[in-house]
C-alpha cells in the first residue's frame, strides 16, 4: 500500500561490499558470446603540438602515404640526435580529454539530448570517460602474464572518470630503461615518419625531427553491453584519399615488429603481438593496421596490412589462443565491478583498482589523496 522510496547512508552497518569483494579475471569466466559493442562513432578530436599544448582541431592529422613492399627504411637514423622525446615523468592524467569536453560540450549534450529526448543540462550521456589505452589494457588482462595496473576512478555527476596510476613495477622499468630498448622505442616513431606526411598531397619528410609529444586523438563514443563510454585514443595518421569513409574507418595504425622466420616466432606473433594490436584498433573501429616488420638493425625490410577485423580469423589455427570475447566480456564485467564499486558521487574520492598477473582485481578507497585526478578547473566549470 506504499510507494517504493529510498534513504541515503554512508559508512553504515547497512555497507555490504566486504574487502574480499573482488573481480576475477580466469580467462574461463569470459567464454560467452560477444558483447553488444556498437559501431564506435567519432565525435570530435583533437591535437597536442611539440610542447604538449592542446587544440581542439585535427592540425597534427598526418597523411599515410604508402610505402614500397620491401622499403629498407633505416630506423635508427636520426638517433639519438634529431629526437625529441616526451618527458613520460609528466603525468597528464586525462586532462588532454578533459578539455576537450569543455570545449565541446554543448555539442555532446545537445548530441545526448537529441538521442534521448532528455533534458540537455549537465548531462554528458555517458558512463565512463578514459582514455583508449586503459581501455585497451582491460581488454588484454585475462592474457597479461607480465604487467599489473592500476585505474584510479571518480564518480562525478553520475559519470565515472578513469585515469591510470603508473605501478612502481612501471616506474622502475621506466627509470632504467637500457640504451638499446631506448633507442628500439625510437623506432616505432621513425616508422611514422617515413610513412607520413603533413599534408594530402605531401611527401614524408624523413630528415625532420622526430618529436614524441606531438599527437593527434580521436573522440569516440560507443557502447559496451550496457556501457556507454566516450574514450579518446591517438591516431598515427589516415588515408590520404579524400574519398576515404568518414572517421574513424579512414584511420590506420602504424606498428613495427621484429621480421618473422621461424615458425616459433610467427606463433609468437599470433599470441601476443596481435592481442595487443588487435585491442588497441578495435576499440576505436580503426580497420587497417600497417605493419613494418624490421630485422635487428632496425631496417624495415617488408611491410604488410591486418585487416583488424580479420586479425581473430589469422590466429585461428593457434593452440590455446586467445579470444576476442573473452577480452570484450572481462571489460564489460570489470566495467559493471566499477560501477558498483564506486558508489560516492564525489570528485575528492578515488577508488583504486589494482591487478597483478595472477591475482584477481581488487580496490581501495581514498579521499583527498595524491591519487585525485579531477582538476578544480574541471569540476567547478562542469558542475557550473
Ligand atoms: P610500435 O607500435 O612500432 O612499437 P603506437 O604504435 O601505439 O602508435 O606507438 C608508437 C610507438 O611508441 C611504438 O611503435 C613504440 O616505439 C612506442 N611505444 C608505445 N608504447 C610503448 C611501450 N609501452 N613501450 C615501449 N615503447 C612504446
Ligand atoms: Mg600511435
Ligand atoms: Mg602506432
């Protein structure tokens, strides 16, 4: 004879999540169908110039321009002394996206509000926000071996902000990091370089610098099962044919790998080089990944092109592989952990998730601590 209500109590006898209250991550707990994961949608995008400053514009979108099959492009030239590279100390935290949202946001709520018929007013339409990365690092845990994590999140205004926290583990790979995985870290980048160029019509210009803080990123929205997510994720360049579909299908990824001639490696391959690249394109809907594949000198000595879509078909034929929904599903379910998790709406409060290989997904909670993420200038502007 009553009508269904509620009250509100914080650190009560009525608390219920106890300390053991964790998220496995057994590879066997996520062999159910696919997910629901729709069709990513680019939102908006943005860049970061040579000292990192941002813009709410593509202007450092590059051009891939295609190389030959067998290019012989040099890697280590311009080592060390045409490289700029990013000051990886510096923790941007997700800032950068931040921005963006300020910048844009009476386009995504207006976005939201038309699709819903919602009332516009601050609301982002949107569960979580983070960056592609992290992301990308949920969907490869049911098959990390090596490397934990840790993902700090915030609840504000019903949204749950992601950020990482670099692991001491991380820190102290980063910290005595040899000479030569330095310079194999340049690589990677010169690969870029000799692939791209600023304009459409341009040529790659392989005498310049190579200047790691410069980025372009793409804004998606999409959704997980019941997930709705608005993600950010930087793009190595696109299809110079302005015919091309519109993003983020005209997008490719650039990758290095060392040349395969065993049979050993190309299994190798399979397994884990092709779980990460696969996971790092999917989420975003980037379609086509360039290949360089470079002998122990660093010189590219063929170059091939993966169909993301068909990357689950290639590894196929390897025993005990890995999945693609075994990664979508733990996301998904470590994406509905969290939301359980993080019941405080309140931008001072972060709750700490951590994993280690061979431990299951566990949090902590804390409030006005180091590991808040949230600027002032972001929180009063978007509760405004
Ligand atoms: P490769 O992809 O050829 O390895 P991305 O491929 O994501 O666009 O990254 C560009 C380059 O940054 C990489 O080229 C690699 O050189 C470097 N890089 C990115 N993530 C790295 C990591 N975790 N450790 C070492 N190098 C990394
Ligand atoms: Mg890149
Ligand atoms: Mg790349």
């Amino acid at each position: 004879h009553r009508e269904v209500s509620y009250s509100i109590h914080r650190d009560t006898q009525y608390c219920f999540l106890p300390d053991w209250y964790t998220l496995s991550t057994r590879r066997q707990l996520y062999e159910r169908d696919f997910p629901l994961y729709k069709q990513p949608v680019e939102v908006g995008c943005f860049s970061l110039d040579s000292e990192r400053k941002f813009y709410n514009d593509d202007r450092q979108l590059r051009y891939y321009v295609e190389p030959e099959k067998s290019p012989h492009f040099k890697l280590s030239d311009g080592y060390p002394e045409r490289y700029m590279r990013r000051n990886e100390g510096v923790k941007e935290g997700i800032d950068h996206i931040l921005r963006w949202i300020l910048a844009n946001r009476s386009k995504l709520e207006v976005s939201h509000a038309a699709a819903t018929g919602s009332s516009p007013a601050c609301d982002l339409g949107v569960d979580f926000i983070t960056w592609r990365g992290h992301l990308t690092k949920l969907l490869t845990t049911p098959y990390e071996t090596r490397e934990g994590w840790m993902l700090a999140v915030t609840r504000l205004q019903g949204t749950l902000y992601m950020s990482e926290v670099e692991t001491e583990t991380a820190r102290w790979d980063r910290e005595t990091r040899s000479e030569r995985h330095k310079q194999m870290m340049y690589w990677g980048y010169k690969f870029e370089q000799y692939t791209c160029a600023a304009e459409p019509g341009g040529r790659p210009d392989e005498s310049g610098v190579v200047n790691t803080n410069e980025a372009f990123c793409t804004v998606v929205r999409t959704r997980l099962a019941a997930h709705r997510l608005l993600f950010s994720g930087e793009v190595d360049c696109r299809d110079r044919d302005p015919q091309a579909p519109p993003a983020p299908a005209c997008y490719l990824e650039l990758k290095t790998s060392a040349e395969i001639c065993t049979p050993k490696q190309r299994s190798n391959f399979h397994r884990y080089k092709l779980l990460k690249w696969w996971a790092q394109s999917f989420l975003p809907g980037v379609p086509r990944i360039i290949a360089g594949f470079r002998d122990d000198d660093g010189v590219v000595v063929s170059v091939e092109t993966y169909q993301t879509s068909k990357i689950s078909q290639l590894i196929k034929n390897e025993y005990n592989c890995w999945k693609p929904t075994v990664c979508m599903n733990f996301c998904s379910d470590f994406l509905s952990f969290a939301r359980s998790v993080v019941r405080e709406d309140n931008p001072r409060v972060v709750y700490l998730f951590s994993w280690e290989p061979h431990r299951e997904v566990s949090y902590s909670i804390h409030r006005d601590t180091q590991y808040c993420f949230l600027p002032d200038w972001y929180v009063s502007e978007i509760t405004h």
